[in-house]
C-alpha cells in the first residue's frame, strides 16, 4: 500500500473561511477565536497533513486546540488565584520587537503603489470579496485578483531584498505574529508604531481612518501566515466564500437525521459544514426537498460509488459565473433555486486534482457526476538549448517576470464556431477555461489539476516569451508529459514604450495584457498582464513560435481610463537588438444613444458592446431605452458596435459609427415600429408530433447582402421572426449540429412572403426516425467524445411534400457527449441509411443500411474508431 500524500498548503487554505467559522463557534471570544484560528494555520506549516480529507484534519486540530486552551486556561486561572502576585509585564525587548515587526508588515503595505494598496488593504484589511472590492473600484473582479497578488508579491521581494535575498531571516522573525499574536490592537505598543506609519503614508489614506480600519479590523496574523506560505499563497484562488448568510442546503448533522438549512440558521449551517469522522464509511445522501436541484460528485471505487467530499463546484452559464459551491461529507451540493429549467457548464475539481467539465439543464432532484480516475499530468520545462530546468529555477523566472504560476486548461469540444463568437464579442472565458495551479517538487513541475476525460488544449503564459499553446491532449491517457520552451526574460524581451498621441507623454502604471487566438479566427482569451515604469516602458516577449508551428503571436493591449492602443505580436519580431519600440495611443472614444430591437421595441436589458481581437467593452441598455458605451480605441474613423438582443447569432445588429479620439459619438441602434408596418414568421417544428427544440432557423430577405435573422427553436419546437419589413424572404433550417455539418436540413424553393402587420405560419412535422450512436475506441473500448456522426439518406431529398414550398434532406449530424453518445433524429424510420463516423486523431469510417427505429425503440449502433497511423 502506498503511503498517504502530503496535503499541500493550498488545499488547506482554500478552506480558510470555513476555518475561521469553526473557530468562532469552538470558542465564543473574538480574540480567542483567532488564537485558535493562527494555532491551526502554524500547526499545518509546522507538521504538514497527509490524505485526502483537509476539512477533517483542520476539523480535529481546531477541536484538540480548543480543548487544550480551555485547559490550559483552567490551569492558569488556578495558578493566578493562588499565587495572587502583581501581574508583571512583558520584557520591554519583547514589546519593542513586537512593535517594530507590527510597523514593518503595516509600512510594506502602505508604500505599494496606490493600485496595489488599495486592493490588499479591502481584501485583506477589510475582508471585503473581490467582487466587492470590483464593485468599489470600478473594475474587473480579475483585475482586483491580480493586484492583490502583485502586492503581496512585492511585499514577500521586499523582505527577501531587506534580508540580502535569505527569506528564511524573515519568515522566522514573523513566526511569532503569525502564530498567535493576535490582531493589531491587542498591542498599545503595536498602536503607536501604526499610527506613526500611517504619518509617514503622507496622509495618503486618511491617518484617522487607516488607524481606525488597522486597530479594528487587520489581523496581523492572516497576513503574516500569507506571506510565510511560501509560494502558496500564490496559488490561492480568490473566491473565498463571501461572509454572507450560507444559501439553502440540505445535509446531515452529526446528532440527527438530514435537515434543511434556510437562511438565518447559522450555527445549524456551521454544523452541517463541519467536517465528518474520517472513519465513517460512505452512505447514501438524505433525501431532497420537493423542488431542490442538487449535483452529487462520486468517483468509482471497488464497483461502487465513493462521495468525493471538498469538491469545488464552478456552475457558469454564457456570460457569467452564477454560483461556486463546495459538495458536504455526501458529496452534495444544492443549486440555487433560479437556475432550475437553465442550460449550465459546470466545473468539478476534486481534491485529488481531478478536473471535470459538464453541461446539463438544471433540474429538480439530484443528478449524479461521476468523476473518472485521476492521471498524472507534468510540465517539462526546457531551456534555449534544449535543457530541462529545474523547478527552482522555473520558480525563480515566474517570479522574476512578475507572472503567476498557473496554466489553463481550453476545452477542445468547447471551441466551436458558436462558441467562439460568444467569446469573441462577450470576452467569456467561464464556460471554456480552467486555471490549473503549477505544483514545484524536488525534481519536476506538476500541474494541480488535471482533466479527467474528453479532449483538452493547454496554455502556459511563459516569462520571456509569448504563450504557448500546446496541441490538443487527450486526457484519459495514463500520463502526460508536455515539453514547454522556456526562454530567459534577457534573451527574448523587447522594450516597448508606450505614449500619449496627443502630446507624447509617457502612460506610467498601464495595464498591457496579451491576447492569443486558438484555431483559425476563433476564440481569444487573455494572458498575464505586463505593466508600464514611470518612463511607460515594459519588456514584452519577442514571439518565438514556442513549440508549436500553428502557433501566431499574442495580440497586445495598453488600456488606461483615458487611452488604449493595440499592439500586433508581429511588430516586435522585426525589433533589433537594443532597440526601443516606440507605439502611441489615441484617447478613448465612447458611443451613446438610445437601441430598439428589430421588433421595433426598446432594447431594455440587452448588451451593447465592442469586441475586437479579444479586446471586449460592453454595457447593458437601461430601462430608459439609453446606453452609453465607453472605452473603446480609436483605430480610425469609425467604430464596430454591436447590439445583442439574444445571447447568439439571432438579433445582432453590428453598426460602423463615425468617431474621433477623445469625444462621445452619438448613435441609435434601429428605430421605433409600429406593429402594423412590420411582419413576422412563426415556426413550429415537432418531430413525429413531438416538440422539436434546438432547430436553427434563418430568415433572409431577398437582395440583402446577407444580412438576415437567425433564431433556434425553444422547449416548445418555436421560433419567431419579429420586425420584418414586407417583401419575399428566403427561409433555411438546419437539421442536427451545424458545427458538425450543414448539409441537411431545408430551404424555401418558393417565395416566403412577409406582409406587413400579418403573421407567417410555417410548419415542420418531420419524421420520428431515431438512431442511438455509441462510440467507442477501437483498442481500449473507452467511450470517445466530442466524435462525429452523420446520417446520410440514400436519396438526396425526403418529404419534399412535407412542407409546401420547401426541399428538405432529412439527414442528421451531432457529436458524442462525454460518454460517447449520440442521438441522431428525424430520420425517415425504415429508411437505408448511411452513417458514418469519425473524430479528431481518428480514421473516418462508415456502416450501411442502417434503419432508424422510434422514439420508443431507436435502433442502436455501436462504432469503433480505429487511430491514425
């Protein structure tokens, strides 16, 4: 038997908060409570924990800790009462060194730049959330997150350059105020040297306030433990559970049978979240109240399934993030109520490091993810020459360029061309992106999480060189080993100083974040950010292809709340050695107005944006029917805006606006209609009498270069086309995945006409032929997802009497789910079929005379694909 693993540091502290709950529940007093909170967090860096249960292992150190204070406390009450001598002080040394280690963590905060300062002061000071702090700030949740981290990194460089590079010298003096001394005013002494450094601050923040929030609200210790968790820390992700009232959620508590938690209940709550003997075997979850929506993560053990407890649950829709949850000791998680009915990507990451990625619609009841088993995933990190480098000094390069060390894993299946219009325009990366923290051993670079199934891409932001892009993994091998070059920051940057057009001023303290593209004009998603001097220089990578031939350099972009500018990847490559590239940006334009959809009525709630090689400025209409949209970067006389009246293709209305740097241009999105001017189209498909939902459907009218509205049909097999000026309109639908293929499906032969102020009805019967794909692979029978499947009917068109005025081929394409599955419908049933099948890494293939069955019984039909040689 293998001997248990080591938990690391990360693990433990993504459990912080839940800690801090228990420790005030364990002791009453808000001081003790945070003795007993420091004591376990110096406990875990002294003896680190193994296995696999964090939570039970905080869980029993906190409970023997507090046990051992109310002892200890008995005991010196005793001794006190006996000896009843003056209570002496501490040496005035001690005292002393106390303060001046209260000043030095309290004066390196202070002097980080003003960005910096006020991000750790609300995050760490305060203890308000990211979001929170956003909200505050008037920016991006991932900008607080990243100055956050720069802070504390400048904080821990700043220590290492006081000590001459030894960070030992330091993190040994401040063991002492992380493990126990409490918070900032416990000390009188403490106070003072505070107050002075808030003097030295210039009154930056405000003496009497800074004083006010350090005496009150700053634990001393939090800090002290983040900055002796050497290295990580960094790998903390900032989405602590928010101090809120706990959500609605159903578990079971350790003196009784399941309850059901609402809001107010918080010592209830705190029980329910509290950890389970280690001992106790797995048993099956309390049933769920009528209505509640649950997910259940389990992974397959001895032919039976095994609750995976502290599994973090990411639930992310098209354009947001709507709930990050951790499953109880049933490995459970309750959804929030206002997702049920809703199409969702969830994110699963295990302790054990297993990523997983699901989509599922949100219903009432528990549904089952089932973890596949772990693999091992290592980043081999090369030099110039070829030579791998070891982990320190990989370490050292990361923190050198100022980067974080993560990577991020692209869901392969995900990158399809609608989804790569979504991320183009909305600049979202929730439902196709995970990051996935570096972990340094002795000798090797592994990753802290690691997909469990399905096809992946993964990027590494490098220092000293443009991202690299690896291509596409499959995850269910044993083990990966993916090679990265890793070029040194002198051997590759270029310095590039950016100003203002106007004037040309140097643009001191910008934010410039690269851009890459994956595939071909697809999707782009960011890198670390780069920061410009007092002198608006920074040093980017100068591309170098990394590893990959396909690969293109990242598109660069400066923003500041008055300018931004593009930068292409390839401008740098023609740089000469010494050189410094000068680039100029224009001030930023805004547009505003008022937006009508194009049925004529006020846009309210829908998004109006810019989009522009991963570069994303977007705002919501009001409910007065006005926007205003600003930030955008002046690259000519005119601007692209969008307006989004659906979240794809259906009701985009792209506009080219006049604009010039510095002013706001004004610009209406469509006009108000009157209903009787306008027609409409409504379809309704079914499938052998059945709702059809998901059907695309566009609708063109004749000689308009293109341009026309796109919709899918809903639950209920409708779509419906609004605002229609009158005239003849071609109408198409597309039968199954079109990512997949677009060659079945339908079009108007005869004129579609639209009369204003009149309803067109058009409807698709289609038959209720169903074929049940599964694929599998050819020499580990696993099941192969996001594989291809098409049903080609032996005549060119069916059912062209179907609908009156149109030509249908009732062919079918999908792709397999992560199981391997594919459905393929409206095939005419008991007609000779062709399927055929295939997918990335694999040989095309094909089965004939195959006859659709129904809905009830379809015909089902195994596929093996066999590799590529």
């Amino acid at each position: 038997m293998s001997a248990p693993h080591e938990i690391p540091m990360q693990h433990l502290l993504q459990h912080r908060a839940w800690v801090r709950r228990l420790a005030r529940h364990l002791v009453v007093d808000e001081a003790r409570a945070d003795d007993l909170e420091q004591q376990t967090w110096l406990a875990a860096l002294q003896k680190p924990p193994t296995g696999d249960t964090p939570k039970a292992w905080l869980g029993t150190v906190m409970r023997n800790l507090a046990g051992r204070m109310r002892r200890s406390e008995v005991r010196v009450d005793r001794r006190e009462r006996a000896a009843a001598r003056p209570e002496r002080l501490p040496p005035t040394g001690d005292v002393v060194a106390e303060a001046e280690l209260h000043k030095r963590v309290v004066q390196a905060v202070l002097d980080l730049e003003p960005p910096y300062r006020e991000s750790v002061l609300h995050r760490h000071y305060e203890g308000l959330p990211p979001r929170e702090i956003a909200e505050q700030m008037g920016v991006s949740v991932e900008t607080v997150r990243s100055r956050v981290r720069r802070g504390m990194q400048q904080i821990r460089a700043r220590f290492d350059h006081e000590h001459g590079g030894d960070g030992h010298t330091w993190r040994f003096a401040l063991l002492p105020l992380a493990g126990g001394a409490g918070a900032i005013h416990a000390s009188p002494a403490a106070q003072a040297t505070t107050e002075a450094a808030a003097k030295t601050t210039g009154g930056a923040l405000g003496t009497g306030a800074l004083l006010m929030a350090v005496k009150t609200k700053l634990t001393l210790a939090a800090l002290a433990l983040l900055l002796l968790a050497t290295g990580a820390w960094l790998a903390l992700p900032d989405s602590e559970p928010e101090p809120e009232t706990p959500p609605v959620v159903v578990g079971e508590s350790d003196d009784g049978p399941a309850t059901l938690n609402t809001k107010g209940t918080a010592e209830k709550a705190l029980e329910n979240d509290a950890p389970p003997p280690a001992a106790v075997p797995d048993s099956m979850p309390p049933s769920l109240a009528p209505g509640v929506a649950a997910l259940r993560v389990v992974r397959a053990q001895d032919g039976r399934d095994i609750s995976v407890r502290g599994a973090t649950l990411r639930i992310v829709g098209t354009t947001q993030v709507h709930a990050e949850l951790a499953t109880d000791g049933h490995g459970r998680a309750t959804l929030p109520v206002e997702l049920l009915g809703t199409r969702q990507t969830i994110w699963v990451t295990a302790p054990t490091g297993v990523l997983a990625r699901r989509e599922l619609t949100v219903a009432a009841g528990e549904t089952l993810i089932r973890l596949a088993a772990a693999h091992t995933a290592e980043l081999r990190m090369v030099d110039e020459t070829g030579n791998p480098l070891p982990p320190e000094e990989v370490k050292r390069r990361y923190e050198t360029a100022g980067l974080q060390p993560v990577v991020t894993w692209v869901s392969n299946t995900a990158l399809h061309d609608a989804d790569r219009m979504l991320v183009n325009m909305f600049g979202e990366q929730a439902g196709l992106v995970m990051q996935s923290p570096l972990r340094f051993e002795e000798d090797r670079v592994l990753l802290g999480t690691v997909p469990s199934e399905g096809r992946w891409q993964l990027l590494v932001d490098r220092p000293g060189a443009g991202p690299d892009m690896s291509s596409a993994l499959d995850a269910s091998a044993e083990s990966l080993v993916i090679t990265i070059p890793l070029p040194s920051a002198d051997a590759i940057g270029v310095p590039v100083r950016f100003v203002t057009e106007e004037d040309g001023l140097p643009i001191a303290g910008a934010s410039v974040v690269p851009y890459f593209e994956v595939g071909d004009d697809a999707a782009f998603f960011a890198g670390s950010a780069r920061r410009t001097d007092a002198n608006g220089e920074v040093r980017l990578p100068k591309f170098d292809k990394g590893a990959r031939r396909f690969q293109r350099p990242p598109t660069w972009w400066l923003s500041t709340a008055t300018h931004a500018c593009r930068l292409n990847g390839y401008s740098l490559i023609q740089t000469k050695p010494g050189e410094v590239f000068e680039r100029k940006a224009y001030r930023s334009v805004s547009v505003a107005g008022r937006a009508w959809k194009r049925s004529g009525e006020p846009a309210v709630g829908c998004r109006v944006l810019f989009a522009e090689k991963g570069y994303v400025r977007s705002t919501t209409v009001t409910s007065e029917g006005t926007y205003r949209l600003t930030g955008i970067p002046y690259r000519g006389e005119t601007a692209r805006v969008a307006l989004l009246e659906k979240l794809e293709m259906a009701g985009v209305q792209m506009e080219r606006v006049p604009v010039e740097p510095g002013k706001t241009a004004t610009f209406d999105f469509g006009q108000a209609r009157d209903a009787a001017a306008v027609g409409r189209i409504d379809v309704t498909c079914t499938h052998g009498g059945k709702p059809l939902p998901g059907i695309l459907f566009a609708a063109r009218a004749e000689n308009s270069r293109g341009k026309g509205q796109f919709g899918k049909t809903a639950a209920d097999g409708h779509a419906r086309f609004e605002g229609l000026k009158a005239g003849v309109y071609q109408v198409r639908l597309a039968l199954g995945d079109v990512r997949v293929s677009d060659d079945y499906g339908g079009r108007s032969v005869a004129p579609i006409t639209v009369v204003a102020g009149e309803t067109l009805e058009l409807v698709f019967d289609l038959p209720d032929g169903v074929i049940e794909v599964t694929a599998v692979d050819a020499q580990t029978g696993k099941p192969v997802a996001s594989a291809v499947a098409l049903a080609n009917p032996s005549d060119e068109f069916h059912g062209a009497a179907r609908v009156e005025g149109f030509a249908l081929r009732l062919g079918w394409a999908e792709r397999t789910k992560t199981d391997g599955t594919a459905r393929l419908l409206a095939l005419p049933r008991g007609t000779p079929l062709t399927v055929r099948y295939g997918g990335e890494g694999y040989e095309m293939g094909e089965v004939k005379n195959v006859r659709a069955g129904s809905p009830d019984e379809p015909a089902e039909l195994e596929v093996k694909l066999v590799k590529k040689r």
